[in-house]
C-alpha cells in the first residue's frame, strides 16, 4: 500500500508543462522580454494557470498566434511564468 508521500510524488511528477528546455524545438517561439514585446506594438498576455499559452495551438484573444514567449531580461526581476507576447 502506498502512502500520502508516495501518492503525492506521482501526482507531482505529472504535473505542468515541460520546462522549454524539454520542450520540443518544432515550431518553437521567438523568446521576448516584456519591454521588447510592447515596442512592437504588441501586448503581454499571461497564463491563466493552465499552461494553454504553452501550447503550439494556443491563439491569442484577437485570433492571432502568439509573436513570441515572454521571458526576464537579464538581470532584470522575473515576469509571470507562461505569459506570450500577442499582436493587438
């Protein structure tokens, strides 16, 4: 019989999406910063908590792809893990 301990490791271990290292490198995103993302006219759209944004199939709210992943700037603070950048 496996306990709390064990149960809890197996659920974890199938929780979220692949870190984008893992992630397959198909169609893989263009990796932005917040700042670069709004300077193309576009606009940071974060993740709901489901990692949907992630997903080759997402479409941002205007119908569009997303132009790219939104990622800290160096030794900048960190942005909200799973956001994207979409046009407007």
């Amino acid at each position: 019989m496996m306990g709390v301990l064990g149960i809890t490791s197996l659920e974890l271990m199938g929780c979220g999406s692949p870190p984008a290292a893992e992630r397959p490198s198909g169609g893989a995103r263009e990796q932005l910063s917040a700042e670069q993302c709004e300077t193309r006219g576009a606009h940071v759209v974060g993740d709901i908590g489901d990692g949907a944004t992630q997903r080759q199939d997402y479409v941002c709210p205007g119908g569009s792809a997303p132009i790219a992943n939104i990622v800290a700037p160096a030794g900048g603070p960190i942005g909200v893990e799973g956001s994207v950048c979409c046009p407007k």
